[in-house]
C-alpha cells in the first residue's frame, strides 16, 4: 500500500526519542531540573505523591498553577511529583518509600535495555499496584476508559486484570519507507510489501557517488529488524513471530537472516554511503540526515515517526501494515497498595487523562509564561512548537495534551489516537501474556550482551559466518532454555 503524505500523526515520537536521547526538556528555560522536589508547594492540606522518571520537569509556578486549578474545579487535593533515578527506578522507588511512606500514583518508568527487568510488570506481579477494574466501572473511571481502544487496554493486562493506565506511545510501532519521487514512481513501486530484498532491481538503476545514499536505514539495535520481519520486539532479545508460533532464536530464524543478508549486501555494494553510527557514542546520525536536507537519497527508512520538513525531496511513502500492539508498555501510572489515598489519587489519573487544562500545564509548563493558545494550538510565547518530548513521554498524557502546529488533527487527538488504534493496530497473538523471567535473568543478561558486541554485524565481510558465529554464542549462553520456557509460558507447544 503506498501513501502520499504530509506528515504522520506523531503518536510514538516522544517514546522513541526518549529512549535513545537522555536529554533534559528543553522547552522553557523556567522548567529547569533544580525545581522538580517541590515540597514547598502547599495549596490543599492533602498532597497527593507521584512518583515520575527524572527526565520529567515541572517549574514551581506551574506546579502552583496546576493545583490552584484543581482547588478551582471543586477537588480538595494537590500533588506533588518525585523524581527518581531513570537508571535505578525500582530501587530508588523503594528507598524513597522506607523513608517517607507510601506513593499515592508512581509511573512505572523505562525499561532498561538489556535488564531481564520489566518495571509494570515486576510492580504488578509483587502486588505493589492496586488493581483498577471498579474503578473503570465509575463515572470518571468510564471517561478515561472511553479514551482508550480495548486493544491498548489489554496490553496492560495481568492475569486479566487492569492495574495501569495505558501509554498512548508505546506498543504499536509504524515503519516506513520514504522514497525519493525523483527516482522512483508508485508504479514502480506497485506492489512493493516492505521487504528490503524486494529494493534490490530499484537500488541497481542508479549509479553510486559521492554525496549520495542510495538507502538511509539506521537500525540501532538488532532487536530493531523484528518488526519489519512482522515479531513482536519487547521480549528479552527473542523475536516472537505474529503468525501465532511463539519465541525464536532470531539468528535460526529465517526472516531475520535474510533481512539480515540484504541489509549487509546494501551497505557493502556502497549503497549507504555513511559510517555505522557508534553504539559507544550514542548513534551520532548527523551524516544521514544531512542527506535527507539535501534530498540526495532514494529511500529512508524510518520507525515512526517521519519528519518531512526536514527532507529536501518530494517523497512517496509507504507504510508497513498492519502495525501490532504489544503487552506492557513502559511508564504506565497506576496506584500503590499501600497509598492512603486511592480515590483521590484514581480522580487525578482521570483528570490529567481527560482534562484538557490540568494536562497541558503539566505538559506544556505555566500558561501565559510557559506556553499559550492560539485556537487550540499550544505554542511557546513567541509563537514557536514546544519541545515538550520528555513531559510528554513520562506522563503519557497525549489524548488530553493541546496539539501543536506541526500535527495534523483530524478530530482532537484523543479521537484521533482511539481511531488510529482501532482501524490501524492489530492486536498480537501474545497481548496480555508476560513471561516470568524469574530463573532466566543471567541467560537474558547475557544474549543482550551478545547483541551489543554484534550490532554492526551487518558490516562485516561474510555475512553467513558471523550469523552462524553470534548463533553459537546465543546457544551457549542458553538462548534454547529461554525460547522453550517463553512458549511454555505462553501456551505454545
């Protein structure tokens, strides 16, 4: 399916870019770090603790704004957000709590990549969360229910049971194919299904040269390829195939050694005309995109999110189709077991989830300092789009947040994200199924390893030795005893 388009609707940008960046919210400079404890700010005498990622800010006149805002809507509560260690989550979680007593909403935080740790779900699973079902059946409970499609609701399923609020960015991941019009037309690319073996006879029409690429294509990370081979990615460096058949070992998995095959004789005949970016460093991209701003390309190939403006060519996209939503996203909100304030604390996650307001000062920072209007069009006071991707990705607020100038809205965002999820997404024959790592978390530990010391293992010379040498690698580190235990788990014989 080929599609023309101006922009993509940005429902995954702020996920993707946060987890590769690190960088702080630079959206205004009164959001600064050294403001994010704010346990002077006291408007109700019930303060409400939410414990969020330290890449989330908030300045204290914000804070100030946004609980003076509830006091104005009738609520007798405020809140007040707690940073912890990105890096720590979980243990700073507990520390904080010996210390000061139970949160009353905490986000899960991101997984980090390479743990054997999934933050929801440990949390779930040691009976920290409180389990949201009555909730959702209330009157408020059934506003911030109605803002989501049943398929996202069940990505944060435990043994049936909703204990977090789905995060609008993660779980459904678009990949497209932007193709350079001046190469390329759709017929010649009728009938094109997102394999890359398929750009080969396209790739061998035009001539290398010098400030030319023919593909730009960065994967990152190996587990990168198992969406384009249509897997799921989230499950401990094992590709789970979307025809049903559970877990496999990518490098004896043949849709993935074929990516991987084409993928190294691109690059090799010249076809990607750039150094392989430093997983040490950080994935410096400067050299690719600077041949997107000049339009010297034939194809970019991105997850996500496409910025166009910053492509000098006319392009045709295609999108990968259907896209599929996975189990437990990172920085879900729920509430502890041991909060002594649970209905206030569920009336807020409704609130920020579908109070336009309350959101986007806790987004977009102060009103009238921070960030203003303009027809419902959130900019910064000189009339610029806001830089708000950590905000926006910490507290997965996106259905209730104002949009900017640079999306395109087709009824509200809220709407529009619920139908993207409806018409889009498919559910995963694995959605609502977690697989215990209990037991396997040294072979996991080890087979990420081994993905780190091979993720440029597409530039090296024989392709098929270095696939069989990493499989040899896997296979001792136990990979077998981690893809017979996930079917198991998961009912797969």
């Amino acid at each position: 399916m080929i599609n023309i388009k101006k922009r993509i609707l940005p429902l995954m940008i702020a996920a993707i870019a946060v987890l590769f960046t690190g960088c702080n919210n630079g959206s205004s400079s009164s959001q600064d770090s050294s403001s994010r404890d704010l346990t002077d700010v006291k408007i109700s005498e019930k303060v409400l603790t939410w414990a969020v990622p330290d890449t989330y800010s908030i300045s204290k006149n914000a804070l100030i704004q946004f609980n003076k805002t509830l006091m104005s809507k009738g609520y007798d509560f405020a809140v007040k957000f707690v940073p912890l260690d990105s890096d720590n989550y979980l243990q700073d979680l507990d520390e904080y709590e010996v210390k000061n007593g139970s949160f009353d909403i905490v986000n899960s935080g991101s997984n980090i990549y390479g743990s054997p740790v999934n933050n929801a779900y440990q949390l779930i699973q040691n009976g920290y969360f409180f389990p949201l079902d009555d909730y959702l059946s209330t009157e408020s409970g059934k506003k911030i229910f109605e803002m989501f499609d049943q398929k996202q609701w069940d990505s944060v399923k435990v043994d049936g049971r909703v204990y977090t609020i789905p995060y609008a960015g993660v779980g459904a991941r678009e990949f497209n194919f932007v193709f350079n019009k001046k190469y390329v037309s759709e017929k010649d690319l009728a009938g094109f299904n997102g394999n890359i073996a398929d750009l080969k006879p396209l790739l061998e029409k035009i001539p290398t040269s010098d400030g030319f690429s023919h593909i730009i294509m960065s994967l990152g990370f190996l587990e990168n390829i198992y969406p384009y081979i249509d897997c799921d990615s989230q499950y401990y460096g094992l590709a789970l195939s979307h025809d049903g058949k559970g877990a496999h070992n990518p490098f004896e998995y043949a849709p993935f050694r074929e990516f991987l095959s084409s993928y190294h004789d691109y690059y090799k005949k010249g076809y990607m005309n750039y150094e392989v970016p430093s997983y040490a460093e950080g994935m410096d991209y400067k050299v690719q995109q600077d041949f997107l701003n000049s339009g010297n390309f034939f194809v970019y190939v991105e997850g996500n999110y496409v910025d166009y403006e910053a492509i000098g060519a006319e392009t045709i996209t295609y999108q990968i189709e259907p896209l599929y939503i996975q189990s437990r996203p990172s920085v879900t909100a729920g509430i502890p077991q041991n909060s002594e304030h649970k209905d206030e604390a569920f009336q807020l996650l409704s609130l920020v989830h579908t109070d336009n307001q309350l959101a986007n000062i806790l987004v977009y920072g102060e009103e009238g300092v921070d960030f203003k209007l303009e027809n419902g069009i959130a900019q910064t006071m000189d009339g610029g789009i806001p830089d708000i991707r950590l905000n926006d990705y910490c507290l997965g607020l996106y259905g209730s947040v104002s949009p900017t100038a640079n999306e395109t809205i087709i009824v509200d965002r809220a709407t529009d994200r619920k139908n993207y999820f409806k018409d889009k997404v498919k559910a995963s024959p694995y959605l609502g199924k977690n697989f215990d790592p209990t037991g396997y978390e040294d072979i996991i530990t080890a087979i990420y390893k081994i993905y780190e010391e091979n993720y440029d293992i597409w530039t090296r010379d024989d392709i098929e030795a270095e696939m069989d040498r990493v499989n040899q690698e896997l296979k001792a580190a136990g990979i077998d005893k981690l893809v017979d235990a996930m079917n198991e788990q998961f009912g797969i014989k």
